[in-house]
C-alpha cells in the first residue's frame, strides 16, 4: 500500500470548526488526538464507550478537508438522525438506504458521478456497499481524487466473532482492495482481541504500520453503578422488586429538601428517564400495561409498532412528557439515540451476548451524572437463551462464547463489576470503582442474594435436558437494517 500522509490543519481550524458547526465549546478527551490523525491520513481505529462521540471523530474531518466521506452504518435509525443533525447544521450530508425517497437517491448518484460530488458525507448501508450500481459511481470520485475517506461505524459487525455479525459487512474489505491509497476509520464500543484483530484483518488495515493509529479507551462508565439481581422461575418476582424499586425513587426524589432543590433548578420531579430492555415484544407489550396499571408512565417499543407510533412514542420520551418515563423495548431501541438524561437501563432479561449487554447499559447516563443498571438474571432464562444462541447459524461457536462470559459474570460474587467488564474487553488496567457496583457497595448482600435467588444448576440442567424450557416466544427482530 502506497500513501502519503497529508498535513493537518491548524488546531485553530479545527477548534473553530467544533465550535461554529457542532455548537460544541471543546473536545473531549482523545477527540482532538483521533481527529488530527485522520486529518494526517492514517487509518484509525476507535474502540470507545458509549457516550464518548465517536461520531465527530469522522463527522469533522469530513467538514474541514476536502472529497466526500463515506460512512458504513448498520442503523437506519443511527443514519437518520445524525443526517438531520448534520444538515441542521449547514453540513452537505445524504444517507442511502431502503427508505431514501427515489427522488433523493437520483440526485445522491448524480451527484457521485459527476466525480466532484458536493455530498461532504454520506451515509450508506453495508448491503448497499456491495451494489455495482453504487461501486462504480465512488470509482468515478476516487479517480477524480476526491474519495476522502472510508468510516466503518458499529464496527464490531464487521467479524464473525462479533454479537451483531453481518454478512454484508464482510464484504468492506472492497474498499481497501479497491481504494489503497484512501484512508479507513473504524469505530465500536464492543470489540473484545479476536473481535478486534478480525476487523483490522478484513478491512485491510496493519495494527503496527506507520500508516496507522489505533484508540483504545477504557470501556469504564464510572458514572454507571452495575448490579446483578437474581431470580428463578419458581418466585420470579422481578415486577414487584422493580415496582419497589422505582417507587422509593420516587419517593426519595420528592422529599421536601429535594423538592425544592428540583423547583429552583426546574428539573421535573415525577419523570425519571429510563429504558426496560427485554427479549420478546409480546413482552414488551405486556410489561409496559402492567407498569402504567401500577401508575408507572411505561410505553412499549419494538419493530411490530406502526412508524408513527415508534415516532411519536420516541418524540414524546426524548421530550420528557408526561406518561412516557420509561421505554420498554426490545434490542432494537437504543443505538443512534440521542438522549443523554437516561437515568437507569434494565435488562429484564438476560440479553444474548456480553457485548449486547453492555452496549445497552451504556445508554445510561451519557451526561456523565450517575445512572443505574441492573440487570434480572436466572439460570432459567440463560438455559433458554443458550438453546436460541446454539441454534443461531452465524458462528454459534462465538456467542455462545460471549454468552457464557456474560454467564459468568452474572455469577461472579467475588469481584468488582466494572474490573470484570475491563477485562473482558481487554483493559489491563484495574478501574476505580468507587463503590459504583453491588459488590463493592455490599459484598455479603450479592453473597446472600446469589445463594438463595437462583434455581438449582443441576435441576435446570435436568429440566433441560427433558426440554421443560419454552424458548418458543417470538424474539426480537434484528435491529439492523436490510436494503
């Protein structure tokens, strides 16, 4: 591969560019680093946690120098909404996708096939990225040395060691094959060594070149206190525990010294927001009337749900109204998102990888104000979910592998949260935890709750062995976008 390495703008360029187009007073921390590497030309690799604004790392290279940047997303709901954050903004930016209008995608393509395109960024799916039609219109750009750059977002779809595999994704490696000399910025939250080192494989790019950079930052949420709560389907209590919960929320939220510090900031005292994940959306449905029963304001959220109500449901939550506190919600909600007060993240259920479960969780709290995520876990419902995982045609060998390290950390009364979650993904570092987890807070209480809250392993091996288990409820769709 043959590359020259390009010159930075100023610092002042680039800083005045957050400021005037992203509304933004400063970097945070990494930003400016990543950002003047992709300006020089390397290749980057990005692996930080959700909330730390990933996208700006491609979204401002792409406003200061010149050609159009190219960014793969798996999301339609990701791609929509930065686009119109972007295009609010003054920003040149399109996204091709199964719902772009034929009008709008008519103009896209005339656009690339003049080879000069005005398009800044645009946003395109992996399975569009296999299409000819779109391949031979970026070859007009690149020959007119205007294809500035290639961004890979949700990164970790790219392996077949990763939780969200798509086939589509593997299919990137065009890109380098095609475009040598045209610089690749990868970016995920979830990326364990092999899922990483598979990336950078298919992709084409050398972790130890000079023409590469790679970001790896701590996936520690500080702010996210992390607690497991067991059960068992023998006394699953799961509503009344989190009924009990929520009310003494409430209730400590509205004491009189608190009330009046809520009054004079103007925060509302009734509304805290927060997100119920589970696996099923009859779930979904089920759980949100149980909780607005109990005088909770809950709405439900899958992809069954007609568009508007999924938009008006969205608006209304993001706007903190009245009767939508909280989002029950199957894994298709979540990501591309743009909610940063969401004050606790449930997993009802137990989620289906490791790296789900933590994505998820992360959507607390992006405002860096402390936030709670517990998740209900039983033997019970791993049993089922592991059937499901075996079942899966894409690498089964793999998620069941990060299931069993989600297993395991469930069942881990000895040791600290968020040092289990470093290590998982490769920190070498031990986190400061600062009693943010359930072990550190109360190390016998996650000993006595362990002991007397799950069924006995070996009786639900038994039972599912002589298949007692129903894993027959309909499961989520995949959150991921076909074109």
């Amino acid at each position: 591969m043959s590359r020259k390495l390009q010159r930075t703008p100023s610092c002042t360029d680039i800083g005045f560019t957050l400021r005037r187009q992203f509304k933004k007073e400063e970097f945070r921390p990494h930003q400016r680093e990543i950002i003047e590497a992709a300006l020089e030309g390397y290749d980057v690799y990005v692996q930080a946690a959700t909330s730390f604004g990933k996208s700006l790392c491609f979204q401002l290279p792409a406003v200061v120098e010149s050609g159009i940047t190219i960014v793969v997303s798996p999301l339609l709901s990701l791609m929509i909404n930065q686009v119109e954050a972007l295009q609010a903004s003054g920003i040149e930016a399109y996204s091709l996708n199964s719902s772009t209008p034929p009008s709008i995608r008519q103009n896209i393509y005339r656009d690339l096939a003049t080879g000069h395109p005005h398009t800044r960024l645009l946003y395109v799916t992996p399975e569009l990225c296999s299409g000819s039609n779109f391949r031979e219109r970026l070859q007009v750009v690149y020959r007119q040395k205007e294809l500035a750059r290639i961004a890979i977002d949700e990164a970790h779809c790219i392996s077949e060691w990763g939780h969200d595999f798509r086939k589509d994704f593997k299919r990137l490696s065009w890109f380098r094959e095609t475009f040598p000399d045209v610089p690749i910025m990868c970016l995920t939250a979830t990326a364990n060594a092999n899922v990483r080192n598979d990336i950078m494989s298919i992709l084409g790019i050398v972790p130890d070149s000079k023409h590469t950079k790679m970001f790896l930052m701590s996936p520690q949420r500080s702010n996210l206190h992390l607690e497991i709560r067991y059960t068992k389907d023998e006394d699953d209590d799961r509503l009344s525990d989190f009924l009990f919960w929520i009310r003494g929320v409430y209730n400590r939220r509205c004491e009189p010294a608190r009330k009046a510090e809520l009054d004079r900031t103007g925060e509302r005292v009734e509304n805290i927001p927060g997100i119920i994940y589970t696996t099923s959306r009859d779930e979904c449905e089920s759980l949100s009337a149980s909780l607005r029963d109990a005088g909770i304001g809950a709405r439900p959220f899958h992809a069954k749900l007609d568009k508007d109500t999924k938009e008006e449901t969205l608006a209304r939550w993001i706007n903190n109204e009245d009767g939508y506190d909280i989002i029950v919600a199957t894994t298709a909600f979540g990501m591309g998102i743009d909610k940063d007060n969401v004050r606790f993240v449930v997993h009802w259920r137990l989620p289906k990888s490791f790296e789900g479960y933590y994505q998820e969780a992360g959507r607390a709290g992006r405002d860096g104000n402390a936030s709670y995520c517990f998740l209900y876990y039983s033997r019970e419902d791993l049993e089922r979910v592991d059937r499901m995982v075996s079942s899966d045609a894409k690498n089964p060998n793999a998620r069941r592998q990060s299931l069993n390290a989600l297993a395991r950390y469930c069942e881990n009364i000895s040791e600290c949260r968020h040092a289990v979650v470093c290590a998982y993904f490769g920190e070498t570092t031990k986190p400061e935890c600062d009693f943010a987890c359930d072990w550190h807070k109360d190390p016998a209480d996650v000993q006595s709750r362990y002991m007397r809250g799950l069924a006995d392993a070996e009786f639900v091996s038994t039972q599912a062995m002589q298949g007692t288990y129903d894993v027959s409820y309909e499961m989520s769709m995949d959150p991921y976008c076909d074109d």
